[in-house]
C-alpha cells in the first residue's frame, strides 16, 4: 500500500512538471509571430460580409409590387403597357403603377419613407442618388446583376456609372438625356437665315441670336428672342458652356465649387453679355410671361433642352429641328443626366421587384419607353435602331441626340446637390435680372455652395 501510494504521488510529481513545461513554452511564442497574426484577425474584422445571393421569385406564389414616378398621364399610359407586357410573362406578379409631377413626387416620396411605406421600386434622378444612397434605405442589386450575367453588357456606359457605388450597383439607368439645340425653321426663313448646323460656335450661337431677337410691333418692347434657355438649372445651357469655355463647376472630390475660376467666369461673363447687353436671352421675369417656354410658345427662335420636350414639340404648329450644342473656345461639350431604377431596402418582395426592373431595361421595356418619345433609351442597341431613330412623331434628326454623346459630359452628383443647386440658381436669377454685379455673385456662390459641400462630406 505504501510502495503504492508513493508512485502515485511519483506519477502526480512528473505530469505536473510535464504541465508546467508546456504552458511556460506556449508563452514562450515569440513577439513577432503574435504580431504577424494579429493584423489577419484585424484584416478579417474590418472585411464586410458578402452580400447575400439573390433570391428567385416563388413561381407559383402570387406577389404584389409598387412602382412609383414622376411624370404626366400620357408616360402612365405607356407605362402600363409596359406593366401589362411584365405582367404577362410573369403572370404571379401584380405591379400597380403611381405617377406624380416632379414636385410633388419628391415630397409624397419622403411621406412614404418617414411612415415606413415606401414603394417597392421608384424612379430615381441621378443628381439626387448620392443622397438617397447615402441613406441607407436603397437594396443593394449587385447580387442581381450576378445572378443575371451580361445584363448590363449593352446598357450606355456613361449613365450607368453613375449608379455605381464602392460596393456595387444601388440603381439602374432607365434612360438618358443628353441637350442639343432646338431651332424654330419657321423664325430662320422669315429672317433669311441659314440652319445652325454641328459646326456651330458660341459665337455663331450669339450672332444669330441678336438677328432674330426683334421689337416686331415698334412699341420700344422686345417681342422675339433670339434663344430661351432655363438658366437656373445648370444641367440646360450653362453647364456645357462653362465646359466648353475650359472651366469646371466642381472638383472630382466634391469639396469645392469651381464657378469663381477664371474660365468658368469667362463662360458666365458670355452668357450674362446676351442676357443684359444683348437682351437676346429673355430674362426668368419675362419667360413668365410665356408658361415657362417662350420657344414653344412662338417668341424665342432657339433653345437648348433634352429629348423630353420632343413631344410636346411634336404638336407646335411651326417647323423645328435639332442640332449639335454650341462649341465653347475650348471644346464642345454638353450635359447628359438619367433617370433611374431604384429598389427600396424595405420591400417586401424584393425579387419581384427585381424582375420588374429588369424587364424595364430590358429589350421589350426599352422599346415601349422609346415609343413614348421622351427620351433616350439606355439600351444602346434600341438607341440605335429604327424604334429610336425613326420616330414618327417628329420629323427630326433624332441621331444628334445620340451624336452629342460624344462630347457630352454627366451632369454632376452628389451628397446636398439639391441644396448646393438652389445657392446656385437663386443666386444667379439675381445676375440675369440685374439686381447682382456678376463677379460678385459668383464669389458669394463659391463660399456658400463649399459650405453646403462642406456639411455633406
């Protein structure tokens, strides 16, 4: 019993030093493996997790989506017919369609949103979507577009950057505009003048503008302008002049506004000489008078707008057509801006919107919206058929829409863009009134929009 007891505690004696070894050489673990391993573990954490595979609609379930725009009655009714195609060859899935104007769109969207009722997909404009990305309230589609490969193959490259973000795709383009000159045919016949042609110069652009600007009835009043451009808005006219004279509106960071530099001046000096000197260019008091479009209405030769106006042009009782925008002295260049597709994070039946979207970028949603006439599709290979470019609503030369891709710049986004536009604009309205010198306006701009910049970083 004693021999025993004594190789117990023996054996007890040796598993205890053999204990003791071990743990002394686990400590024993030299700095720079611990080193070396921590950075793997910190690598790890700050790594965000995949996104999750896209889920495939239940063939047989029936699933129920919104789609909400901005737009007039006649975009709803191609619009439904566009939903009645889906409809059809997804015939599970109910789609109900709500069109609103631009204003009050934006508000209801923010209603639905606050009271966590937001539609399922809603259109998108591409100024706005650095903000309502930042959000947080938009689904990420890159899944999607995994799961449905060569989707965005022959989508215009351009528009659709501009939905992309470091982590992928939080919208679709829908469809593009890029702004040409409009001229009235009519108004250029009565003065004996030739057509603008794509050649055409800002210096052209001002020259004839002065020749068709005329006091028609003698009364000391200018009754006809020679060209109307929205002036509030950059995307319209004064964008691709500030471009096309060398300058810029904003840095490539979004930190700092551009429009005090010495050419983008220069851009504005030339705009504000045919506005005040000139008095070719109707002022925002006078356009007014006009419901907003004095081109339309008859009293204004030329404008610069997107494919939009197309057709309600269609039904104006004098001729017009298109040409290239102005060339700058330092190039030519215009805006190009989109509406989009956007996915709200909240959907119940994400999928079901997917496919909707899809559908609609596809290359039968694509053909009904070119059919609508408002603008250009993103679908490169319907843009360059005979559904685009063979309209027949109006005669024109729809090819320099497209051709103007070539020279088209995108229309800036990002975060405060909305506030950061109405600094711009409503400062600038006091400009073409002549209530504000110039020179210093736009110094008064530059310090305000970097402030709105500044808060939105």
């Amino acid at each position: 019993m004693k021999k025993n007891s004594r190789l117990f505690w023996l054996i007890i004696l040796l598993l205890s030093s053999l204990i003791l070894f071990a743990a002394c050489g686990g400590a024993a673990t030299p700095a720079a493996e611990k080193e070396a391993a921590e950075p793997a573990a910190s690598q790890a954490d700050s790594t965000s997790p995949p996104a999750e595979p896209a889920e495939a609609v239940p063939a047989d379930a029936p699933v129920e989506i919104s789609y909400m725009m901005w737009g007039d009655p006649q975009e709803l009714k191609v619009w439904q017919q566009i939903v009645d195609e889906f409809q059809a060859a997804n015939p599970n899935i109910k789609v109900n369609v709500e069109v609103s104007d631009w204003d009050s769109y934006w508000d209801k969207l923010q209603t639905l949103f606050a009271a966590d009722t937001p539609p399922d997909v809603f259109a998108m404009d591409a100024p706005l979507y650095p903000d309502w990305a930042s959000r947080g309230v938009l689904l990420n589609l890159q899944p999607y577009i995994d799961a449905s490969p060569g989707l965005l193959d022959g989508l215009y490259p351009g528009p659709l950057e501009t939905y992309k973000r470091d982590d992928g795709y939080y919208g679709l383009p829908r469809d593009f505009q890029t702004i040409v000159l409009f001229y009235n045919k009519d108004k250029f016949d009565e003065a004996g003048l030739p057509y603008p042609t794509d050649d055409w110069t800002m210096t052209d652009l001002r020259e004839a503008a002065k020749k068709l600007t005329k006091d028609g009835d003698g009364d000391g009043k200018i009754d006809q302008w020679g060209l109307y451009v929205d002036l509030w808005d950059m995307e319209l006219f004064w964008s691709g002049a500030v471009w096309g004279y060398g300058g810029e509106i904003i840095n490539v960071e979004r930190t700092q506004t551009l429009l005090g530099e010495e050419k983008s001046r220069e851009a504005f000096h030339f705009i504000a000489d045919m506005v005040l000197e000139d008095k070719s260019v109707p002022d925002p008091t006078i356009t007014a008078e006009f419901g907003d479009d004095p081109f339309a209405a008859g009293v204004a030769a030329m404008t610069t707008i997107g494919h939009w106006a197309v057709p309600t042009y269609s039904e104006l009782e004098f001729k017009w057509d298109v040409a290239a925008f102005p060339a700058g002295p330092a190039a030519r260049a215009t805006s190009v801006n989109s509406a989009g597709f956007v996915v709200s994070k909240a959907s119940k039946n994400p999928a079901a919107a997917w496919e909707f979207v899809k559908f609609a970028v596809g290359s039968t949603g694509q053909t009904r919206l070119t059919e609508l006439g408002f603008a250009i599709p993103i679908l490169k290979s319907i843009a360059e058929s005979p559904v685009f470019l063979e309209q027949k609503s109006a005669p024109i030369n729809q090819k320099v829409f497209l051709d103007a891709t070539a020279y088209a710049r995108t229309k800036p986004a990002f975060k405060g863009y909305d506030e950061w536009a109405s600094v711009v604009g409503d400062t600038l309205a006091l400009v073409w009134t002549g209530e504000k010198e110039l020179d210093e306006a736009l110094d008064e701009i530059v310090s305000q929009a970097d402030e709105v910049l500044a808060n939105n970083q």
